[in-house]
C-alpha cells in the first residue's frame, strides 16, 4: 500500500510508535504499542491519541482531523516495521467502540487485496477465527505476517 504517511519515532524494540497527525484541528500526538501478552508471539496493537498530560493512548477520544488515510497509512507502517523484527507476531486489534471496530473493519476491507499480499488476515467471530472477507460484522482482527 503505497499512501502518503507521517514520520514515524520508535525506540530500539520497535514495540511503541509515536508520530503527529497534521489536519483540520492542528497537531495531535498519537501512539501505537504492541503489548506482549501471556501467549507466545501473540501481541495487542493499541492506538489512540497520546495524552499530554500522562503520556498514555486515550483510544476513546474522537480526533476528527481530517487525515484519515493518511493516519491509517502510518498505522499500517507500524504493522510493518514491528513484523520485521518479530516476524512470527500475531497482532491483534479491536476497536475501543464497536464504531472503532467497524471503522477498522472498513479500512482493512478497503486495503485487502494490498494486505493479503503480505499478511494472512482473519476477523474475531463469537465462535472462532475466520479468513477476512468484506461484509461480515467482526469482533477484533489478527494479523501475521507471511513468510518471504
């Protein structure tokens, strides 16, 4: 997917990225972490708003700055610079809404053919894993990076 992006800062284990959306509202800080949780090679993708007063992602806020694409973009980046380093992760994510959710579901579904190219791609159903296809009403998302 090639869509302009924003510079994106990250520390040594690729594992919090940090850039600044340029739109409509002005700068607004944004975070992206990938938490290790207790299961092998399985990782939470958090993104949101960096708050300025605790450093922390506020994923409930609505930015609205205008720059979706391009916030998406960056995000999407953040996907690829962390499964360079751990290329056997399994990311995944949801939304903080079931609104986000959909947002999400709506850009992955826009990007597909792009995505599947690299990741292998599956929607979180109520019983299950399920290969992503366009239409269906998901939970959550997992990504893992295909092998070269």
């Amino acid at each position: 997917m090639i869509l302009p992006r924003y510079p994106l800062t990250t520390g040594l284990e690729l594992q919090t990225f940090e850039f600044i959306s340029e739109g409509t509202k002005g700068r607004i800080p944004k975070l992206v972490l990938f938490t290790q949780t207790n299961l092998r090679d399985f990782y939470i993708l958090s993104f949101g708003d960096k708050d300025k007063f605790t450093g922390d992602i506020d994923d409930k806020v609505i930015s609205n700055n205008g720059d979706s694409e391009k916030v998406l973009a960056t995000v999407i980046a953040t996907i690829y610079a962390f499964t360079d380093k751990y290329q056997d992760a399994y990311i995944y994510a949801t939304g903080s809404t079931k609104a986000r959710t959909r947002l999400y579901r709506m850009g992955i579904s826009k990007y597909l053919s792009e995505g599947k190219r690299d990741f292998e791609i599956y929607g979180e159903l109520k019983d299950g894993w399920d290969d992503f296809k366009k239409g269906i009403d998901y939970n959550g998302f997992l990504v893992k990076r295909k092998k070269s």
